[in-house]
C-alpha cells in the first residue's frame, strides 16, 4: 500500500475532493500550516491524520513531513489539496510500485490542468512531471522557484504516464493571481540565481529540462510574447477554446511579472553593489589621508 501526504493551509473549499479521491489508501496524513479555516476539521471528518508546521517553502515543508510524520507504508504519495487522484492513476501508481525493483527510488508523475471543466493538455503543455511517488528515505527535496525538485535521489526515477486531475483555478483567478504575483518574485530570484547549465535545455528528462528553459528563455527581450504565441498557435492552445486563450494570456503576463522583477533585482544588487564600492573607497581615504596629497 501507499501513504499520502497533503500539504495544506486554509484548503477547505478544495480537500474534500481531495480526500474522497483517496478511499484505495489507509494511511493519510494532512501536513497543515496552521490553518484558521475547517481545513483540519474537514481532514479528521476523513479519517486524515494531522500534523503541524510553519510553512516556509515546498521543499522544506515536504522534507519535515517525512522526516516527522510516522509512515504506514515504504512508499509515500505526495498530493496538493487542489489536487485529486482518479481511478485510473491509483492503479497505475498501485501497478508501479509493485513492479519496482530495490533500485527503484521514485516516480515522476503527471497532472491534468483543468479550467472551466477543460483539461488544458495542450496549453498546460502536458506532460509536467513532478517527484511525487517515491520510497521512504530514498528522495529528499529542495527549493526551486516557487516550488520544489528533487534534491538527493538514492536510486533510479522512473515515470508513471497516467495523470491525476489538478484543479489550480479553484478558488478563482483572484487568488491565482495574487499567488502568481507572490510566486513569481520567487521564481525571479530562483533563476537568477539557480540558473542550469546551457546543456541541460537538451535534456530528455523533463524535470531537468523545465528548470533550464525557464533560467536561459527569461534572457530572450520579449519572452512574454513568446511565451503566448508558443503555448497558444504552435502548442495548439487554440483547440482548448476561451479557457485555453484566456490560460495562454495568464502564463505570458505571469512571464511577464518574472522578467520586470528579474530587472528590479538586477538593478537593486547593481545600486547595492556600487554603494558598497563608494563606502570602501571612503573608508579607505578615512584610514589613508595621506593618499590624498598624491
């Protein structure tokens, strides 16, 4: 059997879904953020074991939760609360795991991006792949933008090709927004600072490809427009009706905030570093007056 492990913080509207997704497991754990909704209420109506911590990033959050919560089970399924498994996903995650091998540490899976009832494969640009079925003490995380990748990985990843279902406008596109807003100053300092090599956008593991095309493509004057015309015309977006153009035109405004706060942190660490400069040459004219008469 499997564990699950759902990250929350005030997911009242989206968990019951979520937890009803998830009747072929005995064992759920909800890692709450001290919500102040009828989050943890809603998961011990469901049988869901709970355990608390201050969220301070993806990464972090999912490595306490293992290194903390007490496991059923060896192999551990990490789900949001917006988030829900179908039948066909919990069988395919079931059949994996007991075709593993002892080499076998983990599996990519994959989600459904749904809108106004669409499933956005082609403008989500399905497949994205994320670690989120994986052995126990086997896969540890870290911090990438506004979310998380795997970090040490004790064996080999494999892919699981069934989706489960994402419902990431649920709350709206007010709270998408301002989520969005939040999460792109992270994904600003993240590719500036966490930029992958040139080679990996050749990559044929998506997980490693993703990471770099966003780092290197946000260099390129006019991404943003790129970005629409690319996931709207060439990924065939149109197809996807008024959610697909109204999801298309999101993405490139959201490219579109990481690139102007790219500039701002630029800008700002340029104006810091030439202070830093200015107050040493200051200081050192202060210590060494004597400069001055040459």
């Amino acid at each position: 059997m499997i564990s699950v492990i759902i990250l929350t913080k005030n997911e009242e509207t989206d968990l019951p879904a979520c937890l009803n997704s998830l009747t072929w497991t005995d064992d759920i754990h909800v890692m709450d953020s001290f919500s102040t909704d009828k989050t943890c209420e809603i998961a011990r109506q469901h049988g869901a074991k709970i355990s608390m911590n201050a969220f301070e990033s993806f990464g972090k959050q999912r490595n306490f939760a293992l290194e903390n919560i007490v496991l059923k089970h060896n192999w551990v399924l990490f789900l949001d609360a917006d988030e829900v498994s179908t039948p066909a996903f919990a069988n395919a995650i079931k059949l994996a795991i007991d075709n593993a091998d002892e080499e076998t540490a983990g599996f990519y899976c994959c989600w459904k991006m749904m809108l106004e009832g669409i499933w956005l494969k082609r403008s989500d640009n399905f497949p994205k792949w994320q670690l989120r079925l994986l052995r126990k003490g086997r896969v540890t995380f870290k911090d990438f933008g506004h979310g998380q990748k795997e970090d040490k990985v004790i064996g080999n990843v494999l892919y699981i090709k069934e989706p489960y279902t994402h419902f990431g406008f649920s709350k709206g596109w007010s709270h998408w927004i301002e989520r969005h807003n939040r999460y792109s100053s992270l994904e600003a300092i993240a590719r500036l600072d966490i930029c992958p090599p040139f080679k990996n956008i050749f990559s044929k593991h998506g997980s490693t490809r993703n990471p770099a095309l966003k780092s290197w493509m946000i260099k390129v004057p006019g991404w943003p427009l790129l970005r629409f015309i690319y996931t709207y015309i060439f990924s065939l977006g149109f197809t996807e009706g008024l959610p697909g153009l109204i999801y298309a035109i999101n993405l490139s405004f959201y490219e579109h905030m990481i690139m102007i706060k790219t500039r701002e942190i630029l800008s700002q660490r340029h104006k810091t570093s030439k202070d830093i400069g200015q107050n040493s040459i200051a200081i050192s004219k202060q210590e060494s007056p004597e400069l001055e008469l040459i």
